[in-house]
C-alpha cells in the first residue's frame, strides 16, 4: 500500500515538473519573441575647442585624460592689453556721462546772472553814446566842433548797439541752455563709447577657455607660450554626456521597435553587466551596414541607424566600446522627452 502511495507522488511529481518546463519554454519562446538584437559601438563625439580671440597662452589647466564638467575653465590667454583696454574706455564714458549731465543741466544760475550783467552793462553804454551823439550833433550844426567829431560819435553809438545787441542774445542763449543737436551728440557718442565697452568686456572674456560640456581631454594640441588663433584648436575633447550606443538595426525589425522601448546594453568588458537604455533616435533613411559593425547577416543589407541612450554607473564604458543591445518589445516605453541626466539620475545612476 505504501509502495502505491509512493509511485502515485512520483508520478504526480513528474507531471508538474513536465508542466513547469513546458510552461517555462513557452514563456522563453515568447520572451526571445519579444527581443530584437542589434550591434554597435558606444558613440564617439568630440569637440575641437579653441579660443575665441586670438594672443599668446599663458596658462592651460588641464592635461590629457582630464575629466572636465561643463563650465570647467581650461586655459587663459595674456590679457594685459586687453585689460588696459577695458580700463581706458571705463575712463571715456565716465567722461563722456559728466558732459551729457552737464549739458541736460543748462547754464548755472551764476552765468544767467553774468549774462544778464552784460546786458544792463551794454544798455547804460548805449545810452551814453546817445547823450554824446546828440551833443555832437547840435554843436556840429553851429560849427563849433567838426564834421569827424560827430561821425566818431555816430560811429560809437553804432557800436554800442552792436554790444547791446549781443549782450542780449548771449543772454538769450544763457537762458535756453545748450543746442538739442549738441546734447543728441553728446548721447550719441555716449552710446557708442558703452558698446565699444562691452565689445571690449567680451573680449577679455574670449581670453580664457571653458568647456562647452561634460566630457575627456582627449589631445592637449598647443603649450603655453603658443600663438592661439579662433581657427587652431587647443584641446580635443571627447563628450561623455549624454552618452549612446549607434546601432544598426536590419529592415525587417524595423516595425518592431519605436521610441522610448527599454534595451540592455552589454559589452565585452562586462559581460556579465547589462546597461539600461532606451531607444532615443531612429533613423528616417536607410544605409548599407557600415563595415565595423559585426552582425550576424550579411553586411550588404539595408539597416537603419538606431541611437541607444544608456546610463553608465561609474563610467565604465568607453567611447568606442563594441555593444551588444537587446530590445524587449513588451516593456513599458518611457513616456516625455528622453533626457539622459533625468532618467538615468531617477535609476539612481550617473549619466
């Protein structure tokens, strides 16, 4: 009876681990059902990086193989002349700032008063001259004094209404203030004493050298003491961030596969690491599989360039690595735009 019961569990046994490896191989079929392969290398993207302006180099900071974050700074150019530069034309505007206020100010209540001086002054001359013209004059009539003793005095009188005349419109001008076109001038070359300033500011600016992005030095091409020139780079650097695999993916797998799908990314390096990443770019054209990627097909087929974003925890992959990326079809895709530092930071990962 015992023996009975023993090879009834046997049996029962057996059929459930029958089922159990059934059920699992269906599952694995339709797992690698949903995967779609394909091969690449981790992107190499880098920047020629040179100075703005040109002049002698006087320091660079960093070496090749340096890590640099964006903003870093890398070199300084010889910025005496520069300097001077930017110190002489601070000197011209706030030169040029005391004659605009003067101007917009008007004439001083002192000068309106040595003005209005002048013309009482020139008045009171006029009115002497009148005194002694008409003396002259009825004298002249008795010929008791002669013909060029009242011209003179006809000709003093002409002058002092002259006097009078512009006493009264210096007098006039004191009182308006200066011409609008002086003050319009005055602005004006203003103005363009602030934006030679500026200019100025901006190139003692281009005399140093910051990193456009995260990223390796990868060549260090000029020294210090080396002429740099807007068009002969200083540095080669290698971009790290955001970092992707270029992939190939043949025609037929094409449909499979839409933005934002999850993949794994492995690597000979790590072959037992998967890398999370996600299908950020494909490709509207189609091209002949470029020849330094291995595929298992043949390399005369259409593919279509696929861009893997993937996280890199503890920078591990290199620029230039071969990559192996699997897609899984079924996954949930990542919705909104596909910002590395955002995603990869959520995983608790650095990009």
């Amino acid at each position: 009876m015992d023996k009975k019961k023993t090879a009834i569990i046997l049996i029962i046994l057996i059929l459930a681990a029958v089922i159990t490896y059934v059920v699992y191989q269906k599952k694995e079929s339709r797992n690698k059902g949903n995967i779609v392969t394909i091969y690449g290398n981790v992107d190499i993207r880098q920047v020629q990086l040179a100075f703005f302006d040109e002049g002698r180099i006087k320091r660079l900071l960093v070496d090749e193989g340096a890590v640099v974050r964006a903003g870093d700074l890398l070199g300084v150019l010889d910025d005496a002349r520069l300097k001077a530069t930017v110190a002489q034309l601070e000197n011209e505007v706030n030169a040029q700032k005391q004659i605009v206020a003067k101007l917009h100010a008007g004439s001083r209540p002192q000068e309106i008063k040595a003005a209005r001086a002048r013309v009482t002054k020139a008045e009171a001359a006029v009115r002497d001259a009148r005194i002694t013209y008409g003396r002259v004059k009825k004298l002249s009539a008795t010929r008791f004094v002669s013909r060029q003793k009242l011209d003179d005095a006809k000709a003093r009188l002409d002058m002092t209404l002259a006097e009078l005349e512009e006493a009264k419109q210096l007098y006039s001008l004191a009182l308006e203030g200066p011409r609008k076109e002086d003050v319009k001038a005055a602005e004006a070359r203003l103005e363009s004493l602030k934006h030679a300033l500026v200019l100025a500011r901006e190139k003692l600016k281009d005399s140093k050298l910051y990193a456009p992005a995260a990223g390796i030095i990868r060549d260090r091409i000029l020294q210090p003491g080396d002429m740099a020139f807007p068009e002969r780079p200083v540095f080669t650097l290698a971009l790290t961030t955001p970092l992707w695999v270029r992939a190939y993916i043949p025609e037929p797998d094409l449909g499979k596969i839409a933005l934002g799908m999850q993949a794994e990314v492995t690597v000979d390096s790590f072959p037992d690491e998967e890398f999370d990443g996600w299908v950020g770019y494909i490709s509207p054209t189609a091209e002949f599989t470029p020849r330094n990627v291995e595929t298992p097909d043949l390399r005369t087929r259409l593919v279509y360039q696929v861009r893997i974003y993937v996280c890199n925890p503890q920078n591990k992959l290199r620029l230039g690595m071969p990559a192996t990326v699997q897609i899984d079809t079924a996954k949930t895709r990542h919705q909104g735009p596909f910002d590395p530092s955002t995603i990869c930071k959520d995983q608790g990962q650095q990009s």
